[in-house]
C-alpha cells in the first residue's frame, strides 16, 4: 500500500502541473503583443513538457510495481506512444544539445498523442480513487 501511495504521489504532482498548463502568465512585460503571445505560448509548452514527463514517471512507477488496471494496460499497450513518451520526458529532464530535439518533437507530433496521454492521465486518477478509496476518505473529512 505504501508503494501506491508513493505512486499516487506522483501522478498528484503531474496533475497540479496540468492545473496550470494552459493558465496564462499574464503581466505587463514591456514586449510587443506578438512576442508577448509567443512567450506565453512558449511557457504553456514548458509547463506541458513537464506534466507530460511526471506522467511517464507515474508509467514507470506503475509497471515496476507490476500493478494491474484494464484501462491503464490497455492505453499502454501502445508500446509507439509510451516509448516516445521516454524519449519526450528524457528530453525534457536531460541536457539536451539542440533547443528541440527529435526525440521531444516525436511524441508531440504523433497523431493522437494528445488524445491518448488525457485517457493515461483519467486512467490513472481512477485506478487510484479506486485503490486507495480516496473519495471514501475525502468523505470522512467533509463529515
């Protein structure tokens, strides 16, 4: 159980990171509109390369603890999207030489990337709802 929760862990970090990923900076920062709206964009793609990388994290910690969920092993099953999302997250917490690296750019341009880390990411949030009954506790807190 403890391991799960350790788990948990890190899909709760990957989510407070999605919280924020399309949440605008905002500020006066003295640049034109049209570099002010290429730096917001470049800042909402950090944060995404974040998130996306803390999800492959919790992917690696889920089959190391050898867990078991229909959903979850179905969506990865994908064996292309999971492993070009290492890649991804290597090139997001590595040094890397170029500015975006192949091996950032493959995941992200694989069709149906987008739509197939959302499904990983809800997969997950019930696989732990379900295994640590978090509502149940969130239950007892509101009693």
């Amino acid at each position: 159980m403890e391991q799960l929760v350790a788990l948990h862990k890190h899909w709760l970090i990957a989510d407070s990171v999605k919280e924020v990923v399309t949440v605008k900076v905002g500020g006066d920062h003295g640049l034109p509109e049209e570099l002010a709206e290429m730096a917001e964009m470049l800042s909402s793609f950090s944060r995404l390369s974040v998130l996306y990388g803390l999800i492959y994290v919790v992917i690696e910690g889920y089959r190391e603890m050898k867990c078991q969920d229909d959903d979850i092993d179905s969506l990865l099953s994908n064996e292309e999207f999971v492993d070009t999302l290492r890649l991804f997250r290597n090139s997001t917490f590595h040094y890397q030489k170029q500015p975006i690296p192949d091996k950032a750019r493959k995941f992200i341009e694989s069709e149906g990337s987008e739509t197939w880390i959302r499904k990983v990411h809800l997969a997950f949030k019930r696989f732990f709802e379900k295994n640590l009954a978090i509502r149940e506790m969130l239950k007892g807190f509101s009693a």
